[in-house]
C-alpha cells in the first residue's frame, strides 16, 4: 500500500460549499490523491448562521476521526448520548453508528479523517427512547 507525497496549503486550496451539508463548508487536504481514496481528510468550518436540521444518519466506512479545532459541535450519537465537542475535541465514531448534529457555533471548525476518502451516508430512524 503506497501513498503519494502531499502537502496541502490553506492559501492554495480553498473551502467549497459541496459537500454532505449545506451548512457547511470543506477543504481537502489532498490525502484521497495521494491514497488513491483509501483515506480522506478535510477541514470542515461551519457556514455562519446557518443551522443543523438534527437528521439521525451513519455512513458507510470503514474509520471516521473528528478533530474539533476551533468553537464547538454537538452530537448526539446512538446509545451515547449527547457530547458537546469543542477545539481540542476529537471523537472516533465507529463504522455505521447512528447519529446527528444537533447544533454548532458559527466559528466551528474540525479535521475529519476517513477511510475510504468516500463513503454513502444513510438516512435513519432515530433510536428508540427507553
């Protein structure tokens, strides 16, 4: 398994509004080129006054990081409860547990690291309350 050399510079490779949701923006780092898409890692920043619709989902994959590194994140996942994530937060959400993005600040900021570079999402049901 070999991978490419790669450095990726904020100035050169801006944010983009396509991605998995609207209220946020992305910005590879060139890992899913250099991995031949084994691996994937992005900086996602939250698109001011812009909120989360709280939608239950889980993807399909194999590994999938969060770094929180500026504001914070609240997620509710499936038989864990709630975790407010703030910067200096990193969470390792196992492959297909559900799962939401209850609210975030407008400065939010966080590294997503996954493996493959792309995965399906699936919507859910949300989990039964006992």
């Amino acid at each position: 398994m070999s991978a490419a050399f790669t450095i990726s510079h904020a100035d050169a490779s801006p944010f983009a509004g396509e991605g998995l949701r609207a209220f946020f923006e992305y910005r590879g780092l060139g890992i899913a080129e250099a991995t031949d898409g084994r691996f994937g890692a992005q900086v996602i920043r939250a698109v001011p006054g812009r909120k989360s619709p709280g939608e239950w989902h889980s993807h399909r994959l194999e590994f999938q990081m969060v770094y929180v590194t500026k504001g914070w994140v609240l997620f509710e996942y499936e038989g864990e409860g709630e975790h407010l994530l703030r910067a200096g937060s990193c969470v390792l959400q196992p492959p297909g547990i559900r799962h939401r993005e209850l609210r975030h600040s407008d400065d939010m900021e966080l590294i997503e690291i996954t493996a493959p570079a792309t995965f399906e999402t699936d919507p859910e049901e949300g989990p039964e309350k006992s």
